[in-house]
C-alpha cells in the first residue's frame, strides 16, 4: 500500500477530468498526472517512427526510451508536454492523436511498458492521477476514486465548445461520433478497459457545474 495519498479520477473522453484534476491538484497541492497525454505522446513517439503497430518488442522499445517532459509554464496553469525535446502541446490535444493514443493503448505489453512512469508521479505530499485505469489498475490501492460520466452529447457539447474557444470549429454530429468510437474502445478492450473501480464515488456531470462536481469531489476528500 503507498503511503502517499492518490486521487484517482478516471472517466469517458470529454467528461472534464483534466479540468477537474487541474482544479483539485492546485486545491490540494499535489501533483498532477495526466495518463492521456502519456499515451497520446507515445502513439505521436510511434507514429513519428513509423514503427508497425504488430511489432510488440519495438513498441516496448520505444515506450522504455519515450524521452517525455512535463512542463509547466511559469505565466500561464497551462501544461506543455515535450517530446524528444519539441513542444508537442498542440498536436498531443488533437482528436487524431487521440484516436491513435486510444487503439495504441489497448495493447497490453504498450499498457504494461508504461505503468511504471505512470506509478513515478505519486510523490509526497500526494497526486492527482487523471485516465481510464487510474482507480482500477494504475493506482489501485488509491484512497480516493472518483469516475466521472456524461453523456455522449453532454461530452461532445463540451468538446465543441472547448474547440470555439481555442478558435477551431467542429461539427458536432462528428464530435459526438468520435466520442461514441473512443468510449466504445476504450471501454471493450481486454486490457484495463475504462470501467469505474468498486469503491469509487460515481458522479453524474451531465448537469452539473465544474464548481459542483469540485465540491462533490472534495468532500470525498475530507470525509
Ligand atoms: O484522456 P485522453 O483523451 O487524453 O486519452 C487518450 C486515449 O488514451 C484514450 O482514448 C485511451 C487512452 N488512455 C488509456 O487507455 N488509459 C489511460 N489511463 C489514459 C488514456
């Protein structure tokens, strides 16, 4: 058992964990990790490679060697993830890469070959660990798990209007299809497939304000 405190906070694509977990890790003062960014900068690491995705050992190979750096920029909250030294930031939030990132990670040597750097980030005083496995596989043994849902047109709502706001347009009827696939996947596959962990506090967002579910999610936490 860690003795370090892990929140865990898994859920569906466009759900709102990575607001939710950037909120709570700045309250709690812990640290942050965000699972999708890992998988989504190996699948760019994999692409850029032009490495086949039927080769398991240089898919291990490359998970092992991913030269991979968080940094957070000191004028802004916001993240920029590094890839072999470039600034992938962009392209890592892509609804490609994330669709690269989500069949990449069902394969099981990829998920075992980055648990690992996953499990690194839970360091003292605790961690805010965002994804589909955190409270079932990752951080099984986390203190506090919470599974955010929504539904599918409340998520691809959400992710129409997180794209107008970066000043990019979608179609909506697009955005909900591909959110329909992602879940689809990353809910059937056979390794760590996103399913809520037995004792997590299971929370409905489909009507509720991100102010709601932070209250909801730290009361978890004092009590
Ligand atoms: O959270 P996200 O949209 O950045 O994740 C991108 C994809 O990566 C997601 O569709 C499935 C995969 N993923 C995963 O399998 N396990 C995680 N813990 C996080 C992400």
């Amino acid at each position: 058992m860690s003795l370090i405190p892990v929140l865990a906070i898994d859920g569906p694509s466009g759900v709102g964990k990575g607001t939710v977990a950037r909120i709570m890790a700045q309250k709690l003062g812990w640290h942050l990790l965000d699972s999708g960014a890992i998988y989504r900068a190996f699948a760019l690491a994999v692409d850029a490679r032009n490495i086949d995705v039927t080769d398991e050992s240089a898919l291990v190979e490359v998970a092992n060697n991913l030269d991979l750096a968080f940094k957070t920029e000191t004028d802004s909250e916001l993240v920029s993830v590094y890839l072999d030294g470039q600034d992938v930031s962009k392209v890592l939030r892509t609804e490609q890469t994330g669709e690269m990132a989500s069949k990449i990670a069902s394969i099981g040597v990829v998920r075992a070959a980055l648990l690992k750097r996953q499990q690194a980030f839970a360091k003292a005083p605790g961690l805010v660990a965002d994804g589909r496995d955190m409270g079932t596989v990752v951080f099984a043994d986390a203190p506090f798990k919470v599974f955010l849902t929504a539904s599918a047109q409340e998520r691809a709502n959400r992710r129409l209007k997180q794209l107008q706001n970066q000043g990019s347009e979608g179609i909506i009827s697009q955005i909900l299809a591909d959110v329909v696939a992602r879940d689809e996947r990353d809910s059937s596959r056979k390794h760590s497939p996103l399913k809520p962990a037995k004792d997590a506090l299971i929370i409905d967002t489909t009507e509720l304000s991100i102010d709601e579910v932070i209250t909801q999610v730290s009361e978890l936490i004092k009590a």
